[in-house]
C-alpha cells in the first residue's frame, strides 16, 4: 500500500515494537538474527545508533530492492527455511504469520521459525481488533468470508487508495488468515504471548521465546 496513510500507521507501531523488542532481548553486534519476511526499514527505526547496526539477515520471498541493496538478503520461502537447527540466536518476524493464507500453511511456518531460532519473536495482528489493518476499514473481517470478497474494491480504505484489479482483490482474499491468542498459542505451544494495546484494546499479538531469559516472561506484556 503505497500511500502516505499507511506508512505513517506503520512507522508509529513498528516503532513500539521495536523498542519492546530492543528492551527485552538487548541485542549486539554479536546476535544472529533471522528477520523473516522484513526489510531494513524496521531496524532503521531503532532509536539507538549502535543498534540499527546490528547484524540481522533478511529473508523474503522477492530479491531486495535498490533501497535494500547491500543487506544480507535470503530469497527463500518462511515455511522451508534453508537454515540448520538453531542457526540464529533471534527469529524475528514481524506481520508475515497471517499472510500464509491457512493454518496448515502457518503452522508449517511456526514449526520451522521454532526449529532455526533458538529464541524467537513473532506478531501478527490480532482478530478481534475491530480494524482490519490490511484494509485499513473497520468490522469487515468479522463478517462471513464469502461476504468479504465483494467488499474489497470499493468497500474498504484499502480498495479506494490502491484501485486493485480483480486478480489483486482474489490474492488478498485467499492469503490472510487473522489469529487470535488461541491460535497463536496453539503454533507456539508453551511461550509467552505479549499483547500490543491501543486505547487498551489489543491490536497485536506477539510469540516470544527468550533462550536466554533468567525468569519466565510475562505472559501479557504489553508493548509500548
């Protein structure tokens, strides 16, 4: 969504996030750290100088572009990660979980994020928030599926700012599939679940495992 609304919502949270992230792991030069599915554009956002230089390896399914040339770049696909057991002190992955389209897809996904990180961190927007954050439009993604589809070029936010095609509208449709804590505990059976609030209503969901935690994590920290 190239417009100058989303960046704007996207930089404000990822921000949060960052900060929590930063503020709970404290990493270093020394961390090795898999971002599944990002770019440098959420490390640029962390507010310490020394750490946006940290050594984090991007993995995507699409080869980086003229701005993130220069980076360590994996093309490669977050269900079969090409990667040894443990490989990575951090799996980092931030809005990708949702994007896989089913639980079969996703629970291949957190298998693996679980096999190659021997800690992890992993959002995905919650269900229950009542803005669907890809379509930027309140309640429609409470309704029944097949009502949804009809909706999305000129129901939502989404469908008016980007004026998608057809094939665009059924390619959404069919690739996200929301979460909610049952779920993503069920992909990340025994860890914490942080929550990310806005207005005390949680927006996100966060699966956080900590390798190197002296005590067990809270189980509903909030980012702020």
């Amino acid at each position: 969504m190239d417009n100058w609304l989303y960046p704007r919502i996207q930089r404000f949270f990822r921000s949060r996030r960052m900060r929590a992230f930063v503020r709970h792991f404290q990493p270093t030069a020394a961390t090795r750290i898999l971002d599944v599915g990002g770019t440098p554009f959420n490390w640029s956002l962390i507010p310490n100088v020394e750490n946006t230089a940290l050594p984090v390896t991007f993995l995507n399914v699409h080869k980086p572009g003229p701005r993130e040339r220069g980076a360590s770049w994996v093309v490669a696909d977050a269900r079969f990660l090409p990667f040894r057991e443990g490989s990575f002190d951090i799996l980092y992955s931030n809005s990708v979980l949702e994007h896989l389209g089913n639980r079969a897809q996703q629970q291949a996904f957190a298998a693996e994020s679980r096999r190659v990180g021997r800690s992890y961190y992993v959002q995905t927007p919650y269900r229950w928030f009542p803005i669907e954050p890809h379509l930027l439009t309140p309640l429609i993604h409470w309704l029944p599926r097949a009502w949804q589809r009809p909706l999305l070029r000129y129901g939502t936010l989404w469908g008016w700012i980007n004026r998608p095609s057809p094939e665009r509208c059924d390619e959404l449709w069919h690739e996200i599939c929301l979460l909610d804590m049952r779920a993503l505990q069920r992909l990340y059976p025994g860890v914490a679940i942080w929550r990310e609030r806005i207005g005390g209503i949680t927006k996100s969901i966060i699966a956080v495992h900590d390798a190197n935690a002296h005590r067990p994590i809270k189980h509903e920290d909030a980012v702020s």
